[in-house]
C-alpha cells in the first residue's frame, strides 16, 4: 500500500491561506487611544487667514440646527500660536500588524468669517469640519463638512477629502504604522504602539478647496486673488503625524480554517482507502 503525502500538504495548505489575514504577531489589534497631529504651515494658515477666515477648536460643538450634538465636548484642540491641530484617536482599523486607518469621532474644526456691510448689518459664515479620519493606504485624510450663514440650519456635504499628500501611495516615512508589541499586563493583553507620518506635504483638495470658499461666501472664479491661493496646487498646507496605543488579544482561529484542514483529511482518508482497495 502507497501512502500520499500530497493531501496532507494540501489540507495544510489550506490552513495557512485561510490563516493568513490574522497578524503574524498572533494578535487581533484594537486601538486604545492616540493623537493625530496636524501640523499647518505658516503659507497654510496665512492663506486662510488671507480670505479672512479664522480656525478654531470651540469647546463645545456650537448649537447650530442641523450640525448635530450641539452642546457636545469637542476633542479637538487647535494652538494657534504652534498652528497644530490636534485631534485624540477613538478607534482605528489594523491589517496584520499594521495600522490602515484612524479616526478622531467628536473632532470639530470651524472656519469662520464674518464682515459688517455698508448697513452695519454683520455677515457671518461658518464652515465645520468633523469627525476627522485618515485612510494610510491612499495618504488620504478625510471629514465631515457643513456650512452655515448666519447660525441658519447647517448645509451637510457629507464626508469629503480634505487634504492628500504630495507623494500619494506611501503613507508612513518613519515606521510605516507598523505595530510594536511593549509588554503584557497582569490581564493577559498585550500592549502596544504605533507611529509615522503621512509621506510628503499636505495638499488641499480641489473639490473640498471650493466647497470651503463657498461655505465662507466667497467666490469660486479662478481668476479671483483668493482662489488662487487655494487652489495652487503646490502649495504647503502642512504636515501630520500620529502615534496610536493598542491592544491585543491572541488570535482565535476562525471556523473556516478548521473547515479547510477537516476538508484536507478527508482526501487524505479517502486515498488511503483508495489505496487499500486497490
């Protein structure tokens, strides 16, 4: 009687395939906590100033119909005399070892202008942005956006690409948001981080770019001062960073892979009786 190896090969095989989306380090990741940094350039923040718009971080979400959670305790901290953003992680997405995607949910960052006409009568727009995430993969960083004029119900446009980076499709320069197993508490979880900075400057998108300059009611012409300085398409907006804390539990096998091996022994088993019968 011959005995096959072949379908054992193939059952572990099998295995291993079936195994392979889990992270080498044989943990399921989840992010604890973190900080993005959003570090504007001085060209950046001057050009918004230029169209007279002014950033900031209120405390809380302002109680405009429409915008959601008024009231709520903003996360996210502008310093306007560093021009950094800040903005503390509530959870991200992992591949393996590996960071793909964070978010910042309760960030707000507001653009706001404001002018007095000939009548004395103020004018004032309003331009949110929130919810704040990055996509490392595409170097990508993504928000929700809302408009107001006057503290009228906001405009929601849904979440639109803010920013790209100049060097697109090469997320992290410094550890390429691989995670970095520290040590183990007294719960059995192991402890862990992650950090990197998106490749290259930031870029304002040019779709974001004009719904920005309408949301400050300004105009959208490109032979317009203002629009040129945010639609040049080589200008620094500035850089970011992020660090990210994380935990992780041993992976358990899914059902799927022990279906793969029980399907490998089968054949293994029916060879064997092929064999003896012949």
């Amino acid at each position: 009687m011959k005995f096959s190896f072949k379908p054992l090969l193939v059952a572990a095989a099998a295995f291993v395939v079936g195994s392979a989306t889990h992270a080498a380090s044989g943990h399921d990741w989840t992010l604890t906590s973190g900080n993005i940094s959003l570090a504007f350039s001085h060209d950046g923040y001057s050009s918004i100033r230029a169209a007279g718009g002014n950033l900031s971080t209120p405390a809380t979400t302002p109680v405009v119909p429409g915008l959601g959670n008024p009231g709520s305790v903003n996360t996210a901290k502008l310093n306007k005399v560093t021009t950094h953003l800040d903005l503390p992680l509530t959870s991200g997405s992992t591949t393996g070892d590996s960071l793909i995607s964070l978010v910042a949910k309760g960030s707000l960052l507001q653009i706001k202008r404001g002018f007095e006409d000939d009548e004395g009568f103020m004018h004032l727009w309003s331009v949110f942005l929130t919810n704040w995430e990055v996509d490392l993969p595409s170097s990508t960083v993504y928000a929700e956006m809302h408009t107001s004029k006057h503290q009228s119900s906001a405009v929601n446009l849904g979440r639109v690409a803010v920013f790209h980076t100049s060097w697109l499709g090469e997320p992290n320069i410094d550890s390429e948001g691989q995670i970095v197993l520290d040590t183990t508490n007294a719960q059995g979880q192991s402890l862990a981080h992650a950090s990197g900075n998106l490749n290259g400057v930031l870029r304002l998108d040019r779709n974001t770019a004009d719904l920005i300059l309408v949301g400050m009611g300004l105009p959208t012409a490109p032979d317009e001062n203002v629009v040129r300085l945010f639609h040049d398409p080589h200008k620094d907006w500035g850089t970011l960073s992020f660090t990210a804390n994380l935990t992780g539990t041993p992976t358990v096998p899914e059902p799927s892979d022990f279906a793969l091996v029980g399907a490998g022994m089968l054949a293994l088993w029916a060879t064997q009786r092929s064999s003896r019968k012949a």
